[in-house]
C-alpha cells in the first residue's frame, strides 16, 4: 500500500494497541478474578447488572476491546487481504481495517455507556475510555487518515 503514513494514521495505530492493552489486561484479570477484587471492583456493583460476577465481562472485554482492536492494527499496519471483513464493510470505498477502526470507537463508546447505566459511573477511567471512544472515531473520520485508507486512491 502507501509508503507515508500521515500522522492520524500513526495516532490511531498506537490507539488501537493501547485500547487492546487495556483490553486484554483488564480481561484477563476480570476472567482470572471473577470477584473483581484484584482490580479494585466490588460485587456490589453489580447488584442491577445482569451478572453474578465479572466473568462474562471479562470474556466480553477481552474480546472487543482487546482482540478486536489488536486485529483492527493489525489490519491497519499491514493491510491483510482477507474477504470476510469485507462482508460487512459498510464504506466499500475504505479499506476494511479503516472502517473496523471506526466500529472499535463505536463498540467502546457504547461499551462505556453500558457499563455506567448498568454499574453506575466509578471514576476518571469510564470518562477516560468514553473520550478515547470518540477521539478514535473523530482520527478515523479526519480526512487525512480516510483518504490514506481509502481503496480508490
């Protein structure tokens, strides 16, 4: 593909593996503890959720906004030509990995909203990872980043 990457590109490169990091790390010791207690979380704050524990977030979390995004740079970075991410690319002028970029800020901003209606608002790192939701979509959607990704040019 393209030899120079525009800096939103590299910005959003670097957002995608720090939201998998986060992801994947926050997953795993939710699916190691399902108490929450190694994180800091009380059971109690599930007394409206739909869940016992936090397994099941745990194994929701690491998935999409840890693996998810992992495979989002990956795609990103290296530009894989796989034909089922296509199936569901609702920009057929973007690149696959473009327009999956933009659904992992969506997925996170709606995971985040989720979690404060379900949990209740716990502090800086909910409206933390809100805004890095919308910065990823707002990266993605500049000009510079879609036209670098885009199939046409």
């Amino acid at each position: 593909m393209k030899k120079n990457k525009p800096f939103p590109v590299h910005l959003l490169l670097i957002l995608m593996l720090f939201l998998a990091s986060g992801g994947i790390y926050g997953g795993v010791m939710l699916i190691a503890d399902p108490s929450g207690n190694s994180i800091g979380l009380d059971m109690n704050l599930l007394q409206h959720a739909p869940f016992n524990n936090y397994l099941l977030p745990g194994i929701i979390l690491i998935l999409f906004n840890g693996i998810f995004p992992l495979v989002i740079f990956y795609s990103l970075a290296f530009h894989p030509v796989w034909k089922w991410p296509v199936s569901i690319n609702i920009y057929k002028d973007q690149y696959w990995g473009w327009t999956f970029a933009l659904y992992c800020g969506l997925i996170l901003s709606i995971w985040i909203n989720v979690q404060i209606l379900l949990i209740g608002a716990l502090g800086g790192i909910q409206g933390f990872y809100g805004l890095l939701g919308t910065v990823i979509v707002i990266i993605t959607l500049m000009p510079s980043c879609k036209q670098f990704y885009s199939v046409n040019s």
